[in-house]
C-alpha cells in the first residue's frame, strides 16, 4: 500500500517542481524587462545631471559657442554636448560640413575659444548611413526654415526655463518644427515643439511623463 502511494505522490511533486520552474523563469524574465528599464531611466537622468553641473560652470551660452562653431566648419549643426576635457569645460558641437563631411567642433566654455576641430567617427558602417541620411534630411528640413535654431532655442527656453539638450527638426503633418528637448529648472525633461515659420511654441509635453507610459505599456503586455 505504501509503495503504491509513493509512486502517485512522487509524480505529482515533479509536476509541482515543473510548474513552479516554469514561474521562476517567468518571473525572472518580467524582473530582468523591469530592471532594463530602470537601468535606462537612471542612465539618462545621469546624463542630465552631468550636463547640468556642467552648465553651471560655463560663461559661454550654447548658441554662442554653435555661431563659433559654424564660424569654423561652415554647415548644419547636429548635437552639442558639454564635456570636461581635463578639467577644461568645452562644448562638443557636431557639424555636418558644406561638403558633406562630420566634424566636431570643440569649443572652450568660458573662453569662446576654438580648442579643436576633427572629423566624428561614427561606429560603424550603419551609424554613418544613418547619420547621412538624417543630416540629409535635417537640411531639407532647414531650407524650409524661415526661423533660426537659435531664435527658437531662446523662445523654448523663455517658455521653459532650464538647460537645452539636443535641438531636432520635424515635419509633423507638413509643419516644419524644432522639437527642442529642456531640462527644466525642477529636474523634468520637456520637449518643447516651435514652429520653424513663424517662431511660435505649438507644444509642450513631458517627456518623463512618456517614459512612464512607455513603462506601463511593458508592465501591462507582461
């Protein structure tokens, strides 16, 4: 009589030890989804964290050291970043030149002064098709432009005051716009969106808002 309920309980606790694998690795899955984006969101607000000490240490606003910047390399301009080179505060501003080529453009954040200038290297073959085709596309884009990237800087930051991240050109439904991402003075990323003809704030969305959302969407399909 035992061997006989020994040899039905033992099957039914393999089955229960099967189940119970199957929850782990599915639990392990949602935690490991759930820690990605965690790991992103604390990447980026560290990054805006860095580009805020950084700013607060420079005398030289950006649109000024981009008009240096295009005063050397002549063309349209692409990201502008602060960086510490060694302790000297510059901004790392991209240029895509008249002939096509990328430069970068450091200028030095409390003299105004160009410190260097080389050629970007992209990644790889597929970072620079992609770059050339959305630097072609910015400069289509541009043409169509009656407003400057820096009238527009200076009407997004006087809707949101903070520290001006990367500055983008968009046709949202044959509007030309500047989609122009801000680190407001709490801490909060905006995208404050301008209208490229006629210099008017038509947006204002918060991005950490759709960084939640974007979280909540992963959360809900698993």
């Amino acid at each position: 009589m035992n061997k006989k309920a020994n040899k039905i309980i033992i099957p039914a606790v393999a089955a229960a030890v099967i189940i119970g694998g199957g929850f782990s690795y599915a639990s392990a899955a949602t935690n490991s989804t759930s820690n990605a984006l965690t790991e992103n969101s604390a990447q980026v607000e560290k990054e805006d964290q860095s580009q805020a000490e950084l700013a607060k240490q420079a005398t030289v606003t950006k649109e000024a050291a981009t008009q240096t910047a295009l005063d050397q390399v002549p063309g349209t301009v692409g990201n502008v970043e602060l960086e510490d080179e060694d302790g000297t505060i510059v901004y790392s501003i991209e240029v895509t030149a008249q002939d096509g080529t990328q430069q970068e453009v450091k200028v030095d954040a409390t003299t105004g002064e160009v410190t260097k200038v080389e050629a970007a290297e992209a990644d790889d073959e597929e970072a620079d098709g992609e770059e050339a085709d959305d630097d072609q596309s910015q400069a289509e884009l541009a043409k169509q432009a009656t407003v400057t990237k820096e009238a527009a800087t200076q009407t997004a930051l006087d809707q949101v005051p903070g520290t001006v991240g990367d500055v983008e050109l968009e046709d949202e439904n044959g509007t030309i716009v500047y989609s122009i991402e801000v680190t407001a003075q709490d801490g909060t990323q905006q995208e404050v969106k301008v209208d490229a003809t006629t210099g008017k704030v038509v947006n204002v969305e918060n991005d950490d808002n759709e960084e939640n959302d974007d979280a909540s969407e992963v959360d809900d399909q698993e």
